[in-house]
C-alpha cells in the first residue's frame, strides 16, 4: 500500500503513510511497478479493440502513465538535466535541482523522453506492446531500488534520505527476485536480457552522477526511472527484430 501511495497518484493506505511505513515499501516497488503496467495494458487494449492508431494509441497510454504518477519522475528528469548541464559545479547543481522552475534543457529533455518512449511503443509490434509496458513499469521501479542500494544521498536532508537509510541486502533481494521473476512470465527469456539492459544502464548512469554530485538524489532517481522506463521497452523492440 505504502508503495503505491509513493509512486502512484492511487488513494491506498493512509493519507500520510509513517515514515518507517513507506521506507518498509522498499521491496514491494516492482509490484507498484505491476500495478500500473496491467493499467497500462488494460488501456492500450481497449484501444486495440476499438481500432485507434498505434501511434495515438501509443501516446495515450503514456500520457495515462505520467497522470498515474502525477509526473514525479518526469520532474526529476528535468531538474537532473537542468543541473547536470548547466556547467556549474557541484553545490551550485544540487541548488538548480531545487528551483522550481524548468530550464532549456529540462524543458528539452522532458519532450525527448516523451517522443522516445512514444515512438519506441508505437514501432513494437501488437503482440508483445502489453508486455512491453508491463516490464517498463515493473523494471523502472525496480531500478530506484538498485539505484539507492548502490548509491549514496548527494544531500543532508531531502525525502529520498528516509529510503537510503532504510535499504538493506534483504530488501533489494526481494525487489530484484520479484523483478527478475514478473520479467520472466510475461516474456519468458527474454526478460532476463531486458532486466540486464536495464541494470547496466542505470548503474552506468548513476555512476556519473555521483562522480557529478557526489551521489543520487530524488531528482536524479527520478531521471533514473524515466531512462529505465525507455530501455526496457526499447529492449523488447530490439528483442522482438533479432530474436522474433
């Protein structure tokens, strides 16, 4: 519940979770993750079903995904891209990601991701576009977990400091066995390389930005989630040409 009431705009458990509550939620972010990838895959096939563009079809379901989130992690991305090219040094970056307003570059990257995952979504073929959306959301969620086991807080304070002083080896055991394990059923093998893309991608880019920041912050993490989010379905798209 704690989970969900985090990542999701959805009105479960209370309406101010404990703080130890929602730090427990740590293993249970790729069921989150599930949650709304089976919403996701319900909306794109009632579209189907009524014949709508792929295309239209494609930017619906992610437009349905950022209210669903009440867009957090399209907000990370945008002050994590408006910090880390700014040119700025480290305090200085770490003060861009707490103004409230967007830049050049947070404005541009916000419609990059958005054109990406689109167009990713549109170009894979119907048979594997719910699975495809379902192991998005599943991995990309799983990847905050990864990221803040591996990762130190760039910050004193700051609302992701409550997770990484919370994570442990048991929590992040349960979140990849439930990652790696939905990954699997919805696309058999395959759903191990699109976990490892995922993984190799989100170390590779935490690891800049710690040497950028000295560690990850909610911004950061939230860029994390959308990069993820990109990777696995543009995963399953080169999965579904070279592996048919």
């Amino acid at each position: 519940m704690a989970a969900m009431q985090f990542l999701t705009i959805f009105p479960c458990g209370e309406k101010d979770e404990p703080r130890q509550a929602l730090a427990a939620s740590l293993p249970w972010f790729p069921l989150a993750g599930l949650c709304l990838g089976l919403v996701l895959a319900g909306v794109n096939t009632v579209l189907e079903y009524f014949g709508c563009d792929s295309l239209l079809a494609g930017a619906i379901v992610i437009i349905t995904l950022v209210i669903l989130t009440g867009a957090i992690h399209l907000d990370g991305l945008a002050d994590t891209a408006d910090a880390l090219f700014s040119g700025k040094n480290r305090e200085e970056m770490l003060s861009i990601m707490r103004d409230p307003h967007i830049g050049t570059m947070g404005a541009l990257s916000l419609a990059g991701m958005l054109l990406l995952q689109v167009s990713v979504l549109q170009a894979i073929g119907s048979p594997s576009k719910n699975t495809a959306l379902i192991t998005m959301c599943v991995l990309s969620r799983w990847s905050l977990v990864f990221s803040m086991f591996l990762f130190p807080y760039a910050r004193q304070d700051g609302k992701a400091k409550l997770f990484l002083e919370n994570i442990n080896a048991k929590s992040v055991g349960i979140a990849t066995a439930l990652a790696i394990g939905i990954a699997i059923v919805v696309l058999s093998i395959k759903g191990i390389l699109v976990f490892c893309a995922v993984a190799g991608v989100s170390y590779l880019i935490n690891k800049y930005i710690k040497k950028r920041l000295g560690g990850i912050t909610g911004d950061t993490l939230g860029a994390i989630n959308e990069v993820s989010e990109l990777v696995a379905i543009f995963s399953v798209y080169a999965l579904e040409i070279i592996w048919p």
